[in-house]
C-alpha cells in the first residue's frame, strides 16, 4: 500500500495504554497540540492517565484480555471519539501485527511499523531467519517452525546446554527459562509456554544458546515512510534481574567509539532488511568480544528517556511526526551524543521476599521535583491503587550529566530523596544497586543481580539515637496537628513547656527486633530525650515538604516522617527504618500467620499444581504457581514434611492471604 496513506496528518490520538507510557504520550502529544484520548479498564477508572486526557473510554472489565488487549474494543474507542491514530505505547498490543493491520482496515493510523513489518520483526524466530540472510551476527540456536518437543530436544543437545529457551512473540523476560541440563528442558518448555500464551497469546518458542556473562547492549532505531532510517547511539541494560531491565544507561560504558560505530552500523544494517518506519530497538548480546543479534523491538521501549537524555530528541515527538507523514528532521550526521544518562525503573516489589510484586493503595508519594538533569516520568500519584492485574511499575527515575559518575551520582540522590509509603518499593534496592563497587567500575554482567542479591538487600539496619528521637518527634507532631495545638505550642522549636516538669515513656520496635525506650522529659525547662544512659536536648519544628527539623544537643537534621497508625516511616542521614510504636493505651495486636500454611502472597490465578497430597516433600519442594501480575510465582513447602492438603485448584482466582495448601512437619 502506498506509504502516504499509512501515515497521514491527525489531530486526535488515542493512547492504547495506561500507567507510565500513557502518561508519557499524552504530555508529548499535548504540546505538539493535539487532542489526547485514553482508554482504561475497570480498574483503572481513577488512574493519572485517565485524567490527564482529554477523553477517556471505558474498554472492560481489569483483566488484561478483556480491556487493554481487546483490539475490538479499542477501535471501537477511537471511533466513538473521532481519534485519527492509534498510539501503542509498549506492552500489550504495542508488537501485535493483528492489532496494527485492523488499525488499518478501520482507517486509522497506528504510529509504528506496518504489520508486516512487525510480523517480519517482531517475530524472534523470523527476525533470526531474517538477520542470517542480512549477514548480520547471530547467537547459535533453533529459530523453525517445527515446535514439537521431540525437534525442541534434538535443537538444545546439538546447540549444547546450557541453553535459553524463550517466547518467539514479546519480551520483557516473560516466557523465558535457562536450562542447564537435557533433564530440565521438558518442564521449563511447559512454563514458558504457559507464561507466553497468558502474556502474548502466542505459546511459540525459540532455542538459543545461553552466553556466560553476557552484557546486553541495544540500539535506538528511527525510520520514516521516506525511506530515512537513523540510529540514535546504544544503550547498556546490562543490569537485569529474571531477564527483566532494571537499570538501563546510554551510552554503553563498555564500548569504546569504534565499537559504538560497528554496534550501531549493524542495527542501522538490521532494520533496513525490513524497509522500516517508525522507532524500534535493535538488541545484542555481548560476550565480552563479540556481538551478537538476539531480537528486535518494533515499538518504543521503557527506556527511552536515557537516548531522549543523551540526544536531545523527543523519541515520541518524533515518533508522531512520522506517523503524520513527515521526514525525520534530522540527517545521521547531526546526531550527536552529549553526555551520560542513567534510568532506574520503580517496581511495586519487596526485594526481600523475592521480589514479590506488592499490591494496595499509595498512601504517601513524593518524589523529588524533576530538576538539574534529573526526570521522573510516572504513572501514579498519592491515593492511586496499584491493581494486581497489570505491570508493577511505578515510575522511572532518568538521572543526566556530562559524565558517568555524576549521573550515576545524581540518581542515587533522586532515589534517596523519594518516599513511597502504603505499597512496597524497591527504591531502597536501587540505591543499594547503583552504588554498588562493581555497578561504578562496570564490572558486571546480566547474572550480577542474582549473584550479589544478598548484599543488595541486606538486614534492616538498627535505629540510632537519631532514629528513636525522631520516632518520638514524629508522634508528638501528629497528636500536636491532631489536637490543633502545633501552632501554639512553643516547646516544639525552644523545648519549653508551661508546666511541671512531667515525664513520657515511648517504646519502638523494628520487624521482630527487640523493644526499644525513649524518656521524654518536658516542662519547666527545656524538653530532654534520655536513651538509656544518654540524654539529649531535644525540640523540632516543621519543615517543608511533609518533614521537621529535629534538633539534639544543638544539631539540627532533616527528617521525612510518615506516620500510618502504630506503624512510622522514618528517614534520616543514616537512611529509611519502619518502626512500630508501641503504643500503651492503643493495643498492640498482631495477626500471626502458622508456617505450616501456605497462603497466596498476592491476589492472583493458580496456574499449576506441582505437587500431590500425602507428598513427602523437601524444604524449598514446589507445590503450586501462581500467576501474579503476569508473572509466574512458585509457592514452596516452608519445612520438610507432608503435603496434608491442597485447597485450590488450577484455574482458581484467589484473593491475598487465601489459604491455598498445608504442610505437616515430618515427626522425627
């Protein structure tokens, strides 16, 4: 078809998305002056990116296939609204070649490649086939048709274990397994297909041998329907946790220029195989001496920001003048590279119970002020509940500077401003990370995650005296705001009380650590903190931003306190502590779960039982998978012992805390 009625001027976009990207878009897509339309699920009636649209259609009920994957119902959407074109963002329909080519029979734009681009490309299989006939560099592997598992065996011993096993369709470490042995193929075959076909309605799979120590290095590709095709530099998103990014940077700090040059000439090589339009991402693996082809993107990724950064290109600005019609406004010459970036992704996830995604409400969010080279794209605010149903990102924190380590720098001091309270965040996790020896010498590969996962996520630390004085400071402020005294009581900045001198005991706890005191000595003089032996002068004002100031023995420090019942968030310059107030007069109960039961973490679907009842079973033993915000969880026995009952079944939909089997220790 010609090319001038794929890509056509619009006035009226709708984004096919929601959270981070939708939000992203519309900012975008509204000061280039056009009018926005979202579209939203059930569970996403309240969401950000709802309300910043100018429209916004209801497509279904939460689940993903009856809403954001329902193309139907989309197009049914842009119709209703007279939107012209159809954004994908990434995710969901963003790859489907279905979805660009009913784009198309309904008249509309889809600002991305054609569908038989995608098909050709996004394809891993196809896109290998593809790449082989270009001479672009591949890693070994099986890419047929022939998906039996007698072919899928015979493939993995003659490319030799270990090998990767992974979707065809999609990406984002969804449907993919590492297999070390023959003896473990069979299975993880079953799972990734399972986890393909929920997430991409395509269960098709591919065999690659599994590069040691591999770095992953992309390339940021742009075409237009003029026959212009750009590559905007690399990016490094050597930092992966179960194959999923989780720092991502551009440039590459492990190229040098020629390197750069060869990478992106490749890219530029593998794109122009397909005639392609609009913005992609050409991915490599890296041995540490070679590069090699492992997939192409046909859609804009998560972190664009970092080229965005590096480049001085709005990649979706860009992205919406091509699917207009227009050149791309720039020739490969005047592309230039300018400094360094950095991105960390923000998850809904307690890296501390294996990264378990984490579901609820957002009591408290504040993050610092986008600023001095640092960008925040988001897709939730304070009182957004995060749904189970969806992608447990938050927000990206983009950190640029002229150099590496000041990006790197400036991002660890983002993340060390930002408090997200009511959900679990891996925030603490990233800071850990990126200040990491090896993170700074670039000294790592895709397994460094894994490897150093237990230096990444260490034991809380103890409260200090600062952190108990604080505690006490941050109570005393809410009953003072509580009782509407704050204004007038003048011990909170001179410490001075207008009575007898009086005396208070407050006791804190951390996790299941032991019980810790504060005396607070008030009246007649200026108020005192005593920490066992210790005493402090002690007073507190109020500081912008929801903070204090709480000075002791004349030294003044910040502090960031939220306080949720019994439950306080502090952070200080020693870092974040959860403490639990014991409270004398408010009761203190605790519900206490036994460790025989094994209960579902999180609202989510049982997708397979593991294990029968009457199993003996080994500590760690597999009983049943959970899916949870499409991703597989395996729920394990706690103990040694027998499998006394299983109370679900495959197919069950099971609500957080749901007992789902029981375990009865082995009698010795």
């Amino acid at each position: 078809m010609d090319r001038a009625k794929l890509y056509r001027p619009f006035r009226t976009l709708l984004i096919a998305n929601r959270g981070e990207i939708a939000c992203r878009v519309i900012r975008t897509a509204r000061a280039m002056g056009l009018r926005t339309v979202a579209v939203y699920s059930e569970a996403d009636r309240g969401a950000m990116h709802v309300a910043m649209a100018d429209e916004a259609v209801l497509l279904g009920p939460a689940r993903a296939r009856d809403s954001y994957l329902n193309i139907a119902a989309v197009i049914q959407a842009a119709q209703k609204t007279g939107a012209e074109a159809v954004h994908p963002g990434y995710g969901f329909l963003s790859e489907s070649a279905e979805f660009a080519q009913d784009c198309l029979d309904a008249g509309l734009i889809f600002v991305g490649p054609t569908a038989a681009m995608i098909r050709a490309m996004g394809s891993k299989s196809g896109s290998k086939m593809l790449m082989e006939e270009a001479g672009v560099p591949l890693v070994p592997g099986y890419h047929g048709h022939d998906q039996d598992e007698a072919t899928l065996a015979e493939a993995a011993d003659r490319i030799g274990f270990p090998v990767l096993v992974k979707a065809s369709a999609g990406g984002g470490g969804r449907g993919m397994r590492i297999v070390r042995s023959a003896g473990e193929l069979a299975a993880a075959v079953v799972s990734a297909r399972r986890e393909a076909k929920a997430a991409f309605g395509d269960d098709r799979m591919l065999i690659e041998k599994f590069v040691a120590n591999p770095r992953h290095i992309e390339v940021q590709i742009i075409g237009d329907s003029h026959g212009n095709l750009l590559s905007l530099f690399e990016r490094e998103c050597t930092l992966q946790r179960r194959h999923q990014k989780v720092i991502e940077e551009a440039p590459s700090p492990t190229l040098d220029a020629s390197g750069r040059e060869a990478v992106c000439a490749a890219a530029r090589k593998a794109a122009a195989a397909v005639g392609y339009v609009g913005a992609g991402t050409i991915e490599f693996v890296s041995d540490g001496k070679e590069v090699f082809f492992i997939e192409m993107n046909t859609r804009l990724q998560v972190e664009h920001p970092v080229t965005e950064l590096i480049t001085g290109i709005d990649l979706v600005e860009w992205q919406l003048r091509v699917a207009s019609g227009e050149k791309l406004p720039l020739t490969q010459d005047q592309i230039r590279l300018n400094g360094h970036a950095v991105e960390a992704r923000v998850y809904a996830e307690n890296p501390h119970k294996n990264f378990m995604p984490s579901v609820g409400r957002i009591r408290t969010w504040r993050l610092p002020a986008p600023s001095g080279g640092l960008r925040i794209d988001a897709g939730y605010r304070e009182g957004d509940a995060v749904s189970p149903h969806y992608d447990a990102m938050l927000a990206k924190m983009i950190a640029w500077a002229p150099t590496r380590e000041a990006a790197l720098d400036r991002l660890v001091r983002g993340l060390s401003e930002s408090d997200v309270r009511g959900i679990v965040t891996n925030i603490p996790f990233l800071s850990a990370l990126l200040t990491h020896p090896d993170v700074r010498a670039n000294v790592i590969d895709t397994g460094f995650i894994e490897r150093e996962l237990k230096h990444l996520t260490p034991e809380p630390r103890s409260p200090g005296d600062l952190e108990l004085c604080a505690a006490v400071a941050a109570i005393l402020g809410l009953e003072a705001t509580a009782s509407r005294t704050q204004a007038s009581s003048p011990w909170l900045t001179s410490g001075w009380m207008p009575v007898g001198r009086r005396h208070r005991l407050f006791s804190f706890r951390q996790g299941q650590g032991p019980e810790q005191t504060a005396s607070l000595h008030y009246g007649n003089g200026p108020a005192t903190l005593s920490i066992g032996e210790r005493e402090f002068a002690f007073a507190f004002a109020p500081a912008a931003e929801g903070g204090f100031d709480l000075t002791l023995d004349g030294i003044k420090s910040r502090i960031v306190a939220v306080v949720e019942g019994h439950d306080l968030y502090l952070r200080t310059r020693n870092g974040r502590f959860d403490l639990h107030w014991i409270d004398p007069f408010g009761g203190d109960a605790e519900e206490q779960v036994g460790e025989d039961k094994i209960v579902a973490p999180l609202p989510g679907t049982v997708v397979a039982l593991l294990a029968e009842e009457g199993a003996h079973l080994e500590k760690g033993a597999p009983i049943l998978t959970l899916e949870v915000m499409k991703m597989e969880q395996t729920l394990r026995a706690p103990f040694a012992g027998v499998l006394k009952v299983i109370k679900c079944k495959v197919g069950d939909i099971v609500a957080e805390g749901v007992e789902l089997a029981e375990v009865e220790p082995l009698v010795s």
